[in-house]
C-alpha cells in the first residue's frame, strides 16, 4: 500500500442557489472530508490508499463509508459507534465562487477517535502518512491520536506529508491552533500550507521567508500555496515559483486537497519537488473547476492531459 490517511468526512449538503441557507430548501446530498477526499484524490490517480475515521452507526455513516470504499479505497481500519452521529456540514454561495460553510460535527463520532484504537502494524504497511491540522483541532483525544500515529510513521519510516487547513470554527483559540501546527508542521516531512496559514505559522507574509521559516531540520520541503497565483516551492536544494495553471473557479472548496493528492502522487512517482508541485498545481486548478470536493478529481490520463496542456 502507498498512502495511509485519516479524520473526519461528513455528509455535505449543497445547494445549485446563490442564496443564504435560510432561503434554501432543497439540498444535494455529497459526502466530504479533507483527508477522504485526499485518499479519493489519489485512488483515481491509481494509487492504493488507506483511510480510516469513526462514524456514526447511522444512514450517513453508511452513506460515507460506502462512497469512500467505491473507489477502492481500504477502511478496514474504520470503526462504527452507536455513541455518536456522523457529522454533516451544508455549503452555502454566496455568489459564483464564493462559500461559507456551516458544520454540525461537535461531538460527533469522528471526534471520539482515540489514540489506543490506533492500528500501528497496519501503518507499518504504507510509505506515506498524509495528516492535516483538521482532526488535532476535533477534541484532545482526537490530538493525542495524530501525535501517535506521527510518532508511529516516524518510527516505522513513512514519510509524513502535513496540510495545515486551519479551521477557526473548529479552534477556541489562534494560539492554540498556531502551537499545535507548528509542533506538525516540524515533525513532517513535506508541508503544504497556504499563504494565510503560512503567515499564521510563522508571523511572516512572503512566500519565500515562510518557506525557509517553516524548512528546519529534518523537513524535506514547503509548498506555500498561493491559490489563484499558483505556489513556492522550497528545499534545501530547490525553490522557485510554480506559475497558476488557467482555471475557471466554480468552487475553491476541496482544491487544497487535490493539491495534496497531485503532490503526494509526484513524490510516490519518485519526482523531484517541482515536478511534483506541477502536478499539485494542475489538480488544484482542476478542482476548482466543478461544484463538490472530489467529483471532477481526474485519472492519471486527464491529469497528464491537463498538465501537459498548460501553455496551450
Ligand atoms: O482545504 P480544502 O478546501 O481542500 O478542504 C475542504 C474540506 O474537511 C471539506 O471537504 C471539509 O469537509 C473539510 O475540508 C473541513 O472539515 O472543513
Ligand atoms: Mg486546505
């Protein structure tokens, strides 16, 4: 197996209206989770991947674990409890391009996850541990979980990949949130922040001093990602700018994640860092082309199509 992955996914109500969610009344019904929609991400590119969470024993639990297990994506790992639902979110427009998201996911299953139902021989199985800063923020235990499987995969010789995707509904306070990243962040081996989580993290605001901020030792690269205006990259060897592939954007929701997926797919393809941000930048750019997180993720095919058509 390749990519190990875990946290929350949640059934995700949307709506085709640009309208508040007071005046909505009928809602698709989609399933989303940073890490799940990582692991799906990078199961279409023909990875094999692994994600495990808790969820409710209930029909959105199902709905989720089903979905995520259609593209082929192992949650043997995953466990069901009567003592907590699944978590859900709606998704609100406020006009093309622009949402706000609304969670109902306190004590949810998800965040009853705890570090002794860690399977640490199944971690033994993967080459990389994808985390982002999402589960440590869903309650202590749930903090305590990712610090063991951090230490886990540092033992066992995993390469960890670390997306900060602060989420300040989910903190109490910035301070809080600022310590536990940047205690991730230098236990990773590749960090992928954007430039508002970058400036978080290191109290700098341009690409280049955050990246060479958040470089210590032991951590391999920093992929500042810079949305609209693509990304830097940096290592101890290499840096540079990676210019934006075109994009038409639809929904930015879920373009981190794609990011993470292409990135993650360039080091599995043994690439170097700025091959494996150019294949991160034409899965973000792709991603916030379609409503939804993970419906329009592309095949390796579509995605080599895409990456080779940048400058056309
Ligand atoms: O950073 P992204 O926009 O790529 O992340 C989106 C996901 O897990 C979304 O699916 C949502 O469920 C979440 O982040 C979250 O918990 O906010
Ligand atoms: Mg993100």
């Amino acid at each position: 197996m390749e990519v190990v992955t875990f946290g929350e996914s949640m059934v995700l109500f949307s709506t085709d209206k640009s309208l508040p969610l007071e005046y909505v009344h009928h809602f698709n019904k989609q399933m989303a989770g940073a890490e799940s929609n990582v692991a799906i991400g990078l199961a279409k590119l023909g990875h094999r991947v692994g994600w495990f969470s808790k969820l409710g024993d209930d029909p959105f639990g199902r709905y989720v674990l089903h979905q995520i297990r259609g593209y082929g994506i192992d949650t043997s790992r995953c466990i069901s409890t009567p003592d907590a639902p699944t978590g859900v979110f709606f998704k609100e427009q406020r006009s093309r391009g622009k949402t706000q998201v609304y969670y109902y996911r306190h004590h949810s299953a998800a965040s009853l996850m705890k570090p002794d139902e860690l399977d640490e021989e199944y971690l033994s199985g993967f080459k990389i541990l994808h985390i982002t800063g999402i589960t440590p923020a869903l309650s202590s235990n749930c903090l305590a979980l990712t610090r063991k499987a951090i230490a886990v995969a540092k033992e066992r010789g995993l390469k960890i990949v670390f997306d900060p995707n602060v989420r300040w509904k989910l903190w109490d306070s910035e301070e809080a949130a600022r310590k536990i990243m940047l205690e991730l962040a230098d236990s990773a081996d590749y960090v992928l922040p954007g430039l508002d989580e970058g400036e978080l993290l290191t109290g700098l605001s341009q690409p280049e001093d955050i990246a060479a901020a958040l470089l210590k030792p032991g951590v391999t690269g920093v992929v500042v990602k810079l949305g609209g205006k693509g990304a830097y990259y940096k290592s101890a060897q290499h840096s540079g700018y990676m210019a934006p592939f075109p994009a038409e954007e639809v929904d930015p929701v879920g373009a981190g994640d794609a990011f993470a997926a292409g990135f993650i797919s360039g080091l599995l393809h043994g690439e170097k860092l700025e091959q494996a941000v150019l294949r991160a930048s034409a899965m973000g750019a792709i991603a916030v082309g379609f409503n939804g997180d993970v419906e329009g993720l592309p095949d390796e095919t579509e995605l080599l199509h895409r990456m080779n058509s940048k400058d056309d």
